[in-house]
C-alpha cells in the first residue's frame, strides 16, 4: 500500500513538473524592460542623445559638470 502511494505521488510529482511549459518570452521581455529602464537612467542623468555608450555618458557628465564648477570658480573672487 506504501509503495502505491509513494508510486502515485511520483508520478502525479513527474505529470506535473512535464506539464508546466517555461516561458521563454517573459524572460525576453523582463530583459527589454530591464534595458529599457537602465537607458530611461541614463538619459535621465545625463541627457545626452548622441551618446551611446552608459559610461562613456557618465564620464561626460562628469566633464561637463568638472569645467562648470572650474569656471565658477575662475569667476570667484578670492577674498569674498
């Protein structure tokens, strides 16, 4: 009697595991809206469209706020 059960529940274990189809496509998307929000970020920091490149942007932010802060500097006073 034991035995039948454990065979049944192997097999009802084994029926349901063969029956269950993984889906490729929600990994596919999943990955798309992935990029897409990491691209959003991008441009979202820096706001470049001509650049591709993620870091590549980041380093010209990076530039681009280093030469302001140098010419706000360069127009300070010393003694304000």
């Amino acid at each position: 009697m034991k035995k039948m059960i454990v065979i049944l529940m192997f097999a009802s274990f084994v029926a349901i595991l063969t029956s269950c189809e993984p889906n490729a496509n929600a990994s596919d998307k999943t990955l798309a809206q992935k990029q897409e929000q990491l691209m959003a970020e991008a441009n979202a920091q820096v706001g470049m469209p001509a650049i591709v490149n993620f870091q590549e942007r980041k380093m010209m932010k990076m530039i681009m706020e280093l030469r302001r802060f140098l010419i706000r500097m360069k127009n300070r006073s010393i003694y304000q």
